[in-house]
C-alpha cells in the first residue's frame, strides 16, 4: 500500500516573531500606562491623544534603533567568529579536529565513530568552519538586512501596540468615558495578544494571555494612582 510522504512543518518565524512581542509587547504596555496616568490627572482627551501619539513617535524610534544596534551587534559577532574559526582551520588544524571530535562525543559518539566524518570535514574547509560556528559555538549566520527589517518590525509592532490605548481618547470627548473604554478594550488587548504569543512561542496560552494582562494592568493602574495622588 503506498504511503504519503511525511512531510515535516516547522515554524521559521522565529525572529520575525520575536521583534513583533518586543514591540507590541512594550507599544500596548507603556502607551496604556501612559493614557491611564494622564487620565488620572487632566481633564482632556485631546491632552491624552496628543501626549500618548508623541510617546509613541519616540518610543518607536527609540525601541526600532534598539532593536537595529541589537541586530547589527549579533552580524558584528558572527563576522569576528567567523574570521577567528577560519584562521585557526588553516593554522591549528589538528585542534580544531579535536573539537570536532569532541562535539559529536557530545551526542554519545565515540572517537572512532567520529573519525570518518572529521576526515570528511577536514576536506571541505568552508562546511568545517560553518559546522564549527553552529555546534561548536551555537552561532546562526544573520540574515542579510536582517537589522533594517528589525528596526522596522519593531518600531512598526509598537506604534500599532500603541495606538489601542488612544483610539478611544480619540472617539470619545467625554474623558471618564474614553478612559473606561481605553481600559476594556487594552485590557482585552492584552489578554489575546498574550495567548497568541503563547501559541507562537510554544508556552502556555493561557498563562501568556495572564501574565501579559496583569503586567499591563498593574503598569496602567500604578500610573493612574500616582497622577491621581498627585495631581
């Protein structure tokens, strides 16, 4: 009887995925904190609005150069690894062997078993500089312009993140009335965008949706108490 080919699916998006938590993470957290605050001390949804999408202008750019310097340290990084273990293939060959050895005798291979495929190595010196890069020091090559599409992944995540704060204080003139729906509707921002990044990053939904929802909670009320003490 013939048999369907197995097919294995993994998902590859996990930088992409990565970024998007950083921003939206951080662009519905502080906004929010930012809107319940001011909430607590002025008396104007148009206040709200405009000091919330300034925050949001500097915060993106703030956390997109972040994630840029970050990308383009990590390409940095690789270059330097990547030069030493090329250099040492060509000078100190018989201990980067060993190495090699010693990798796969972390998997439970014996030298012997090992021989045949350092020999093999040892005759392609671009695939036993790349081997070593990836089991030896655990380094993947970055994607080229992966610091660009960092930067503008992020920034992007957070303005978006940023905005569900806002977007009441935009609709609503009333001031208790826009800070009311702000909190419900972030609230439950919170809450989904926390149980899909469980989903995505293989977590417990439900803890994620949780934890996400009471950080955002706990970082909006602390900024509301505190304005309204003050003011």
């Amino acid at each position: 009887m013939p048999q369907s080919p197995h097919i294995e699916r993994h998902f590859t998006g996990g930088e992409t995925v990565r970024d998007v938590v950083i921003g939206m993470s951080d662009g519905l957290t502080v906004p929010f904190a930012l809107a319940a605050g001011l909430s607590g001390a002025v008396g104007s949804a148009h206040v709200v609005v405009v000091a919330g999408l300034a925050e949001i202008a500097a915060g993106s750019i703030a956390m997109g150069l972040g994630g840029y310097l970050a990308a383009k340290s990590d390409a940095e990084h690789y270059e330097q690894e990547l030069a030493r273990e090329t250099e040492e293939v060509k000078t100190i060959p018989e201990a980067e062997a060993s190495e090699v050895s010693d990798v796969f005798a972390s998997y439970g291979l014996t030298a012997e078993e090992s021989r045949p495929i350092v020999a093999a190595l040892r005759q392609r010196p671009e695939a036993w500089v790349h081997f070593m890069m990836r089991f030896e020091l655990g380094l993947e090559e970055p994607r080229a312009a992966r610091a660009l599409v960092s930067a503008l992944t992020i920034a992007g995540a957070y303005a978006v993140g940023g905005l569900v704060p806002l977007f009441p204080y935009m609709l609503l003139t009333q001031m208790h009335s826009a800070f009311q729906l702000s909190v419900t509707v972030t609230l439950l921002a919170l809450f989904v965008f926390g149980y899909v990044k469980g989903r995505y990053t293989g977590a417990a939904p439900l803890r994620g949706a949780m934890q996400t929802l009471v950080i955002g909670a706990l970082a909006a009320g602390a900024a509301y108490l505190i304005a309204k003490w003050i003011a």
